[in-house]
C-alpha cells in the first residue's frame, strides 16, 4: 500500500491528497479508480479473513477483524487455551480450555521450573556405581550428581547408573537411579538437598517421579525445611506422606503445603537447605529405581522438565567439579585426560623450582570448596604431581588461595628437576 505516486496528474501535494481551493484556484487531488479500488479490497480481505460479512454501512468492521485474527478467540478471565489455529490465527476445532491453577503463577505450557538438579539422572561425575556402607555407623555418600544415599547403622546400599534400552523408559528418560539396600533395617534413603530453606516455604508444592521397588512397600516422601541446626538454626521441620510401590514403574505424585518460615533461624554455616528424602520402609534386602524427579511450586504436577546436558551439568558444577572428563570418576591413576600443568624450567632454584598453577572453575562455586588433588598416572604417590616422562612425583603439593571462583595448586618442594608436571583436581561445594 502507498499513495499513487506513479499516476501522472494524480495532483498530489508533498506526497498526500489535498482539497481544491476555488479561492486560489488550485484543483483537488484525483483518486485514480485502482487505486481507490485495491484501497477496499486491502480493507475487505481483512474483514473477510475474519469471517465477517463486509456491511456499507458500518465502519467497526476492520477494527473487529484485526482483533479477531490477533487474539486466542475463546479464551475467557481466569483461563488459557491449549488449543489448535489455522493460517489466521484463529482457533480451531479441537481447542481445549483448561482452569488456570491460581497457586501455579504461569499457565504450565507457557513456564515451568524444576527445583530438582539432576532429576533426570544424567550427570554421574563421581562415577556410575558405589557403596554406602553403614555397617558400624550411620552412613551417607553422593552418587549421581546432587543425589545422596543414607543409611542407618547395619545396612550397605550399592548404587549404580541404569540406562534405559530405546523404548523402555516409563517416560522419555534415559537413565535412572538404582539402589540395593542390604540389610535387615528399615530407613535407608534416597535424598537431593535444595539450596536455601526458603524454596517453597509458605507454598503448596509437588513433587512426582517415576519409581519401583523389588519388595511391594511403603516408602515415605519427606519434605524437610533443614535450617542448619548444628551451627545455630532452628530444628529441621518435616512435612510428609506415605505411597505404597511394587515392581514395576508407577508415576507417583504427592502435594504437600510446607509451613512459613517467619521466625525461624538460620544457622551460621550457610547450609540451610529444603530436602526432597525418598525413605524406605522394608526392613530387608531391597532394590529402589527412581527417574524423573521433578519438584515445583503449585498443586499441579506438570510434565518432566528436560534440560539439556550442558544446562544440567552446569547446574551440578556449582556444587562438585573435577578436572577429568565428566564420565571418569575423580581418583588417582584415572588418566591424563582434562590434567592441570605447570612447567618448571632448567636452571630454577629455590622456591621456583616448583610445580604451581592457578585453577580457574567453569562454574562459580557455592561456597569456598574442599579442594582433594589426585595424581594422574604412574606409579607415584597419590595426590601429587606427576612429571611428563612419568618418572618424577613431587611430595608436597597442596591448594591455596581458595575461593570460590577458583584456586591455586602448588608444591613445596624444593629443586625439583626441570620437566613439565600434572595434576587432577575435585572441587566439592555440596549441602
């Protein structure tokens, strides 16, 4: 659309059309009849593509067209469409019109979030398998990546990694959680500490998985608001319920209202933490498999939120990280993949004849991490620098300057022989 500017002695005036002035006697601008014509049809094939009949005598109609085609017709106040639209915009047959969850701030299809880190079992930088072993005392270690394993005193819990074979997901995961609890106690469980106890505090929240048991049980789901009592916080406040599995997947979904926090006190740590804690009841031998824990705000349970690896990683990373390839768990001898350097040149001496070097995290921390060292090959001393001949290990190394954006890896040696050193590092910033 434009002003007929090609149409000679259209009589335009500084571009528009202009009235005639029989005082000056200058003539009005012509409206040439195709251009006046593709004007209507412009303003009728709106109208039209609203399915309105056009009408001479109205002039609301092009307003109600384009209101009609920009807007999800059917929808009302206090609800959202999911529904299905043609080329226009317009709904279609097949719309559904679902109630809008007041506690769930945004319509789920539009905005999710999983407080979960690693619901879907991706991330194993600790390795894919381990043991809790409680057999003298009560007992806790990390398996995949944010997830912990406790145990009373006289169990042992093996965990492994479980990859789904195409097809045999109870949902779209890949991989789940195993865990064999061996032992004639009841309690042992399954938990994921959420960073500050303010998360869902005063809130309904939800949580759903997918989950089985080898032996038909009652498992508790507890949701406990953990304020750091040990350095000076409030006792842990637990809110709960009981789900009875069996053998195979079953998707479970509970909602629980947790209580206010106001008043409560944290402790001086800064682990204050809402705990997601799957907990045993068969006081035998047993195997649990968890996949797709998801944990939101609201009474609904939504669809598992997938993130991709990298997101995921990221996420984990704030609270454990390692120099070797995400798939190798941390230990000495593990390889040489990922190794920190550092050279130490002929003719240095003193202090400067010493491995040093200054390791920067991908992810910043949550608080100044435990930094533990490992050697990467050969038959040296664990936790040292290994020479690049794989001939020489140092004996003193240690870590300084930690923060929580980085550190520094040194040596206290003194006249090491010239060759280029390596190292591995883990980073563990965990609740």
């Amino acid at each position: 659309m434009d002003y007929p500017k090609s149409v000679p002695s259209v009589g335009l005036v500084n571009g528009q059309f202009v009235d005639e002035n029989p005082v000056n006697g200058t003539p009005g601008s012509l409206i040439p009849a195709e251009w006046g014509n593709s004007v209507t049809d412009e303003v009728l094939n709106v109208i039209k593509a609203a399915n309105i009949v056009p009408d001479e005598s109205r002039s609301d109609q092009l307003k109600q067209a384009i209101i009609s085609i920009s807007r999800v017709v059917g929808a009302v106040a206090n609800t959202y469409n999911s529904v299905n639209v043609d080329q226009y915009g317009r709904v279609v047959n097949g719309s559904l019109i679902v109630p809008f969850q007041d506690i769930q701030p945004f319509p789920v299809q539009v905005y999710r979030k999983n407080r979960i880190i690693n619901g879907s079992f991706d991330i194993w930088q600790r390795g894919e398998s381990g043991l809790v072993s409680g057999t003298s005392s009560v007992a806790s270690g990390f398996g995949p990546d944010r997830w912990q394993v406790f145990v009373p005193q006289g169990i042992s819990s093996q965990w492994s990694k479980v990859t789904f074979a195409p097809g045999a997901s109870p949902n779209e995961s890949r991989m789940a959680l195993s865990v064999t609890h061996t032992g004639a106690v009841a309690g042992a469980n399954i938990r994921q500490r959420i960073e500050n106890v303010e998360t869902g505090a005063g809130k309904t929240v939800t949580a759903s998985f997918y989950v089985k048991s080898s032996v038909p049980q009652t498992l508790t789901v507890a949701l406990r608001q953990n304020f750091g009592a040990s350095t000076g916080g409030s006792a842990d406040v637990d809110t709960q319920t009981n789900i009875n599995v069996g053998s195979t997947y079953q998707k479970i979904s509970v909602t629980l209202t947790l209580p206010s926090i106001l008043g409560k006190t944290k402790g001086t740590a800064g682990n204050d933490c809402l705990e997601f804690i799957l907990i045993s009841s068969a006081a035998m031998t047993h195997t649990i498999e968890l996949a797709a824990v998801q944990l939101e705000i609201g009474s609904v349970a939504t669809e598992y939120e997938y993130k991709s690896v990298v997101r995921e990683l990221e996420d984990c990373q704030r609270y454990f990280e390692k120099t070797l390839d995400v798939s190798v768990a941390p230990a000495d001898g593990a390889g040489a993949n990922g190794m920190l350097s550092s050279l130490v040149y002929g003719g240095q001496t003193g202090p400067f004849s010493q491995p040093s070097v200054n390791w920067r995290f991908k992810v910043e921390k949550r608080i100044n991490p435990s930094v533990k060292l490992y050697t990467p090959y050969g038959n040296g001393p664990v936790g040292q620098w290994r020479s690049g001949d794989n001939a020489t290990s140092t004996a003193n190394a240690g870590v300084n300057y930690i923060g929580t954006g980085g550190c520094v890896i040194y040596n206290n040696d003194v006249g090491v022989r010239s060759q280029a050193y390596y190292i591995h590092a883990s980073a563990d910033a965990e609740l």
